[in-house]
C-alpha cells in the first residue's frame, strides 16, 4: 500500500464531502425539475393508474373561501352552570312521550344565566315547559316567539327566575335559564311526543343527545345588518348571509382533553302490545327488565355522557309483525286520527341500467370514525352495481371533486379506479355541499332510466333550508337516498332531504352496522316504489290529514297518515301506482285504540308541511300566520312559538350581578377535535433537519476514512 | 483475509455513509429548491393575474393559484402568496387563510408561511415596520406592524374575524428549530394605514 501523508488523506477525504454535498444539492434540484416538469400531482401519482385528467375538481370560489368555521371570542367555561340531564320516555304502541329534565347546577357565588343548545328527534312536539324551583313547580305559556322573548328578557332584567324553549330547527332547541342563584339548581322539565320509526320489520327510538359542529358557509353578515327581530346567540359561530342564525345554532364545543361533561340518564318504558322476537340498544349498554308480557323497562347504564344518539330498536315476533294500525283522540269537539298502514310487499323486480351517483361528505367532521363507516358503506355499495350500470362518485369538502368527467359503464377498469379513490379518501377541510348536490343532481348523459343518488353524510351544516330548496328545484329523474354516518347525524337534515328527494334514509351509527344497512338500502333500491300515492275518505267528509302529498314508499315503509275532522270517517281507500300499475287499498277505520297526544302529532305534522310551504309559497305571511294558529291552539313549540315560564316574585336585587354564560357540549363520539375547529397551520419544514443529517452523516464518512488509512498504515508497517 | 474482509466492510460502510448523506442533503436542499424555484414561477403567474386573469395556475396541476403579493421595503422582501394554508402550498409558497377576509377585503387577513424559507424574514420584522399587500386588482394597500408576539398553536383566536382592517401573518416559531412540528407559533400583527379605496 502506498505511503500517505495525513494531510493528505484529510484534504482527500475533504474533497469526497465536497463532492457529496455537491451531489445531494445537486440531485435534489433535479429533483424539483424532474418532479415540476413531468410528473402529475401527487395525490394521483399515489393511486395505481390513475391520471390526472381522471379526477375532476369543481370549484365555486365564492362559496368556498368564505364558509368556514368563523370563531367568535373565547369563553371560560369554568363558572358555566353544570347540567346533568335525565330522560324518561314512555312508549305505547307506536307512541313516544318523553320527559327531558335538564338540572342546571351554578357552581359560582354569582348569579347565572344558563343557554342550552340541545338536540331533540327532528318531528318532536314540544308540548310542556315546568321550571322546578325547590318544591315549586311553574308551568310554562305558549306565546309568538318575539313576545315569549320579551317576556323573558324582563323577567331576567327583574331578577325573576325565568325559563325558554325555543325552536331554532326541528331538531335543535334553546333552554336559556335566568337567574340561577349562587349553588342553586333550577331543573328545566320538557316534554315532548312523536311517532316510533317503523322500518322493514323494527321499531327504531331514537333519542339525540349533542348538537354536532356545524359548517357554517356563506359570508358573515356585520351586526348592524341583523334586523332588530333577530337578536345574537351565544354559539360559537358567527351569523353568514346563507346561516342567518348560525350563532344560535352553534353551541361551544369542549376539548376532549378536558374530559366529557353532561351525565344522561334515560328510562324507557315499552309497552308495544305485542310479543318480541328481540330489544337492542345500538350503541349504548342497557339494562333490560321484562315487567309484563310485553312491557319492559330499560336503563342506561351509568357514567353515560351526551357525546351521540340514543337508539333502541325492537322487533316483533314474525306472525305479530303490525301491518295497520289506527288511534284516534276525541279533543275539543274534534276527532283526530293516526293511521299506520303497511303496503303488502311487492316481489323484487330487478332494477336494470340505474345510473348510480355516490356521493360522499370528506369535509373535517367526517373525520375520524365516521369516515371509515363510509368508506365502508361505499365500497359495498360499489360492489353491488351491475354489469349495465353507469356510476360516478363525487367527494366534496371545501371543494367538490368528481372521480369521472360523465358517469361511467362498469367495468372492471372503472371499478378498480373508483375503489382506489374510495380507498385514498381522507376527511379534511370544509363541507361545502351545495356544489356536490347540484353536481350529483345535474344530468350529464342522455341516460333516461333509474336515476339514483346515494348521498353519504353526517349532515353537519348550518344552512339546510338552502340545501332542501335545491334538491327540489334541481331533482329532475334523480332519486335521493341519505345516508346519515356517524354519532350524532343531522336526522332533520337527512330525513328531509331524503323526502325532497323522493328517496328514503338510513343512519349508520358504527363500522359493525354497516352491511346491515346497508344490505337494507340495497333492497329497497331493488324493489318497486309505491309512488302517486292518494288517499279518499268517502262521505264528503271535511278531513283534513297531513301530510297532503304522501311521500313515495321504498319495501317495508308504512303509509303514516295524521288527520282531523269532525267525525272520523268509517273507510279509507288509498290509490297509487307500483311498477307502472294501479295499487288500490282500503282500510276500516272503525274500533280505534283511543289514545291521548294524537291531536299533538296531528298539529306536528300540520307545522312541518306548513313550514315547507314558506320556502316555496308567496304568502308568506300567511303560512306564517297558519303555523303560529296551529301550534298556540295545540300548545306546541315551532320556528314561531316558544314556552315560557316566569316565577312571580324577584329573587335577585337589582344590585347583584347576572353573568349568562352558554352551557358547553361535548364533541360527538369519534370525532377529531382538531379537524373541526382547525389550529394553526404547521409552518415549518424538516428541510434545516435533512441537510443537518447530511452532513453528519457525510462527516462520520469522512471520519471512518481518516481511521481507516491509519489502521491500514499501521498495518503495511508491521509487515 | 481478514483484512480484505475488514477492507470491504470499511468500504460498504463508507459507501452507504456517502449514499445517504448525499440523499439527506438533497432532500433537504429540494425542499429550498422548490421554495425558491415556485416563486420565480409565480411571479409568471401574478402578472397574469394582475392583467385581470382569474385563479391564474402557475402550473397546469397546480390546486392552488397567487392570491396577493407581500412586500417589506425595508428588507427589500417580496413574496407571492398562495391561496389556502395546506401542507402542499405551503411548501410554494406563504398561504392565505381560507375563510379569512380575502385581500382587499375588510376584517382579518391571515397569511401562513414557512419559517425556514419564505416566511424566514418574519424574525427580522420589528414593530412599526411597513408592510405593502399588493391585491389582485394591482392595488397597493400600507400597514404597519403593531404587535408581534410567541403563541400557543391552540390560540385559534387570533384566526377570528374582528371589526378592524388587519394582517395576520403566521409562521412556526423556534425560527431555528431543527425539527418541524413544534406547538409555539411567531405571529405578526399589522394595522392597516388607511382606508382602502375599493
């Protein structure tokens, strides 16, 4: 080996590091050519083969760079009233009445007020307020929602203990409490009645429990446009021009580090009048006690929080399964009637050459378990389209992306690309869903057969009045079908879009639901619609039933009719058209189970199809008017009315403080914080990192050579 | 022989010292590179927008477009800023807050930016130094800078919209901080001078 010097090896070895850094500076700078001038974006390069040009991205920039979460100042929570909430419902046959008993606790040595944003089934009526006082128990007036509020404010400014209901969607609700002395406890009772779901063979309560997060998109309207009928809430949301009250509608949302706050105890009392084949709660562990042959009692069991819904389902043994069902009320010199009928079950026709569009919400509150469940859902939905069927799917966040241009045939190629896009699916960003629903209903092929749309969300938007006017304008031959995914589901916006749409809904609350409801889904796309469904009294009896256009039937759906009239009619005939012929049927009405609260859900039902009416109908006022007649006459909470409940004598002096403060909620189960409300973007880069591991890595060489000559001369001169 | 043996095995090693230094390092320096490389590509892309083109692409795949121009006098500074704060356009460019008030637009702008290339600058900022926006429209609006401070990556507040015209710049904070991913935040706050003529 030749001799040589150590600063030779040195400058030798200097040269080598030199060469290196060169050549990593060097590699990486092609690399940023390499990379801007050939290659496609890096989210496609990721899915095995697929293009660029294979993925089509909507952008409506005026929507989307405005909606977003908008915060409003930060609130401490710590001297909030603490809430504890306990549930009984009282199920008869098909009949839910519930007792909600919200116990606002004042932790502080101040005066409080406590407002409460809380969810309730979308077709509750909201019928008794009792504000409990110690021993004392007040009983809350229906008034017009601006003089119930007033009442309110000046029962509040007078030191009284006060208490509201207010209405601000079908399932949302306000409790505001005032005057909540220092360690006191006020105990807001509601109580509200609706109609069990029946679907393909179960009974299905359910029973909400937090107002998810919603996205609030549009622009923020300042305060000095907000009318002087308007006044602010306490939500963390700032009002837009497209969610006028998104700050009533937004409840502050706890950090899951700080632990879950709001204890619910629920009691059901069922009694179905028939025997049962099973009793499950979906997502929550109950106790079940067996009290008569078919009664039963069930409770939650403890240390059970308001992070997602509630939901008990019940089935009948088979030979006991309901197929009609009739209960009437006498009230005030009226007859009023609940009519349950099942359409006898039609034989599965195999639906050919649908056109399929999924769609499926990837915005931030998706983010976390609700995106696997829909994933899930969508990859068995894939799965079951046929040879002849032309699909697309469209993801939308802030922005909407189309995987094909047009829809596509299925093919083996077209469904290896969709499942590799279903796969790569990542829930971020915001839930702009106008632009998707608008391109899902938007014909962009001469296709001319079934045109179904299945529509997979969490519903968790602010601005669904907006939404619903869309799909009635822009339906065309689409049929809609929602799929509520997650916790705590927008059921408002899901079951009513799903009637805009002519379709039907179904809720998936967990990954082992999946196939299940899914497999439901299924059959119903696959099996004839009972549609132009009408119904004739004979007589000529005055009979007014709602709702007056009965939506489409899907297989295992019941016909539910709520009707009033002078006297009951004796018969029923109901006409409509299956398969493209005449479907005729008739009911006796006579002999029905008299039961109270049937007037209530007559009036429920009365307000939502008047409520309807006001986004489409000229008269506003009018309607208007109709829906605040209906619910005064039947004491029921509604857009227009609320319940208040005022104590008469003042019980803090003027000279004491009042604090209001918004009662905190938890984040739905399975959600990711962090991707709802958004942090600070990460700015930083681990470029300084990478150059630093360069060089050391290149020096330690450099050091390995230096010792390596050495060892090597030692040992040349030892031989 | 072991020393031909122990000869290879110096020589491997040394091979893969080298081979992976030269990787760190050019992945390091492809980060700077395409930091660098994007703006003079949006430069192109600005001046077609201020020609009146919208969203101009400054490249054809491009998810993102120029939105504003920043400029610092005295640093003699000027960065092209994209539209939205996600991880991939961030590494082109500073990012503008989506669902902040827009260029030009009254209320809270907030721009995101790398602390270690484009928004590197943001350490020698001091208070009561100018700062020019350019917008889209080729308007030339002033501020000054009124508070600087350390934050928590949780103070989302300083996100929110407020009844004044201001500019909210964002970026990590160590500034020399080897490794990305901290939770303190370096935030610069400039009032604008005056009433914006739109």
């Amino acid at each position: 080996m030749k001799f040589q010097k150590p600063d030779t090896i040195i400058s030798s070895s200097l040269h080598c590091i030199c060469a290196g850094f060169i050549a990593g500076t060097l590699a990486g700078c092609t690399l940023v050519l390499l990379v801007m001038l050939l290659s496609a974006p890096a989210g496609a390069t990721a899915m095995d083969d697929m293009t660029a040009d294979d993925m089509h991205r909507i952008e409506n920039p005026a929507a989307v760079r405005q909606g977003t979460l908008l915060f409003k100042g930060e609130q401490d929570f710590s001297v909030a009233p603490i809430l504890k909430t306990d549930v009984q419902i009282n199920v008869t046959g098909m009949i839910a009445r519930a007792i909600v008993k919200q116990h606002f606790r004042n932790p502080d040595t101040t005066w409080k007020e406590g407002v409460y944003v809380f969810p309730l089934p979308e077709d509750a009526a909201v019928d008794h307020l009792r504000m409990h006082i110690g021993q004392r128990v007040i009983e809350g007036q229906i008034q017009e929602r601006q003089q119930a509020r007033k009442a309110y404010e000046q029962a509040r400014s007078e030191g009284k203990k006060a208490s509201l209901i207010e209405q601000e969607r079908p399932n949302i609700f306000t409790t505001s409490v005032a005057n909540v002395g220092p360690h006191e406890e006020i105990v807001i009772e509601i109580e509200y009645q609706h109609v069990v779901q029946y679907d393909t063979g179960s009974f299905r309560l359910r029973f909400p429990m937090v107002v998810a997060p919603r996205y609030i998109p549009g622009r923020p309207v300042a305060p000095k446009e907000i009318t002087v009928n308007t006044f602010e809430g306490t939500g963390w949301a700032i009002d837009t021009d497209q969610v006028r009250d998104a700050s009533r509608i937004t409840p502050p949302v706890l950090h899951p580090d700080q632990g879950k706050i709001n204890p619910v105890n629920i009691e059901v009392h069922l009694d179905t009048g028939f025997s049962l084949q099973h009793i499950t709660s979906s997502y929550h562990n109950i106790d079940i006690k067996q009290e008569s042959e078919t009664g039963y009692r069930l409770t939650l069991e403890n240390n059970t929080h308001a992070d997602r819904d509630f939901e008990l389902v019940w089935k009948p043994e088979p030979d006991k399964q309901p197929r009609a069902a009739f209960f009437s009320e006498h009230k005030n010199g009226k007859q009023y009637g609940l009519i349950m009928m099942l359409p006898p079950e039609q034989t599965r026709g195999e639906v050919l050459n649908r056109e399929v569009i999924f769609v499926i919400d990837t915005s931030g509150s998706m983010s976390g378990t609700s995106i696997m469940q829909a994933k899930a859902g969508l990859e068995l939905a894939l799965a079951e389209l046929k040879p002849g069927d032309r699909f697309n799917i469209i993801q939308f966040n802030s922005y909407t992306e189309l995987l094909f241009q047009v829809p596509q045939p299925v093919t083996h190629q077209s469904l290896r690309q969709a499942k590799n896009y279903v796969r790569n699916l990542q829930a971020q960003g915001g839930t702009e869903m106008a632009t998707a629903l608008q391109a899902a209903l938007k014909q962009t092929s001469e296709h001319t057969g079934v045109r179904q749309v299945i529509f997979l969300t969490d519903g968790s938007i602010g601005n669904e009045d907006a939404l619903f006017r869309i799909i009635r304008q822009q339906l065309g031959n689409s049929r809609l079908f929602t799929v509520g995914i997650g916790s705590a589901p927008n059921s408002h916006f899901m079951s009513r879009a799903a009637e805009f749409g002519q379709g039907t809904y179904t809720y998936i609350g967990k990954v082992e639901e999946v196939q299940e409801k899914m497999q439901i889904l299924f059959d119903k796309l696959q099996h004839p619609v009972l549609t132009d469904i009408r119904t004739t009294w004979g007589d000529d009896l005055a009979v007014e039933a709602w709702p007056q256009k009965i939506p489409d039937l899907y297989l295992g759906e019941p016909l539910l009719i709520s009707l009033e009239a002078e006297a009951l009619p004796e018969n029923l005939h109901i006409s409509g058209m299956v398969s493209n012929s005449d479907w005729h049927s008739a009911m006796k009405l006579q002999g029905g189970k008299e039961q109270t609260g049937i007037s209530v859900l007559w009036a429920r039902k009365k307000i939502a199809a008047l409520m309807d009416q006001l986004n489409s109908r000229t008269e506003q006022d009018e309607v208007r008017r109709m829906i605040i007649d209906t619910a005064m006459a039947h004491h029921l909470v509604s857009k227009f009315t609320s319940l208040v409940a005022i104590d008469v004598t003042p019980a803090r002096v003027r000279e004491e403080i009042l604090k209001s403060q918004s009662m905190p909620v938890n984040l739905p189960a399975g959600w990711e914080y962090e991707k709802v409300f958004g942090q600070l973007p990460q700015t930083a880069t681990d470029a300084e990192l990478y150059l630093i591991r360069g060089m050391l890595l290149l020096i330690t060489g450099l050091l390995l050579a230096v010792f390596s000559r050495r060892y090597t001369r030692r040992y040349a001169f030892t031989v | 022989m072991p020393l031909r043996f122990k000869k290879l095995i110096v020589f491997c090693l040394l091979v893969v010292l080298l081979l992976s230094g030269v990787w760190q390092i050019g992945t390091g320096s492809y980060i700077h590179a395409k930091a660098i490389l994007a703006q003079i590509l949006l430069e192109t892309a600005w001046s077609e927008t201020l020609k009146g083109h919208k969203e101009v692409k400054p490249w054809p795949w491009a998810d993102t477009w120029p939105v504003c121009r920043l400029t610092v006098p005295r640093l003699g500074i000027s960065r092209i800023v994209l539209a939205g704060a996600s991880g991939s356009s961030l590494a082109f460019g500073p990012g503008h807050l989506f669902g902040s008030a827009a260029s030009g637009e009254y209320g809270n702008t907030v721009i995101a930016g790398h602390r270690d290339t484009h928004f590197k600058f943001l350490q020698e900022l001091k208070t009561g130094d100018a700062i020019e926006m350019q917008t889209s429209q080729g308007i030339n609006i002033p501020y000054r800078i009124s508070e600087i401070r350390v934050i928590h990556e949780s103070e989302t507040h300083y996100l929110d919209r407020i009844d004044a015209n201001i500019l909210t710049l964002i970026t990590c904070y160590p500034f020399n901080a080897i490794r990305a991913g901290g939770p303190m935040r370096y935030i610069v706050i400039a009032k604008q001078l005056q009433p914006k003529i739109i």
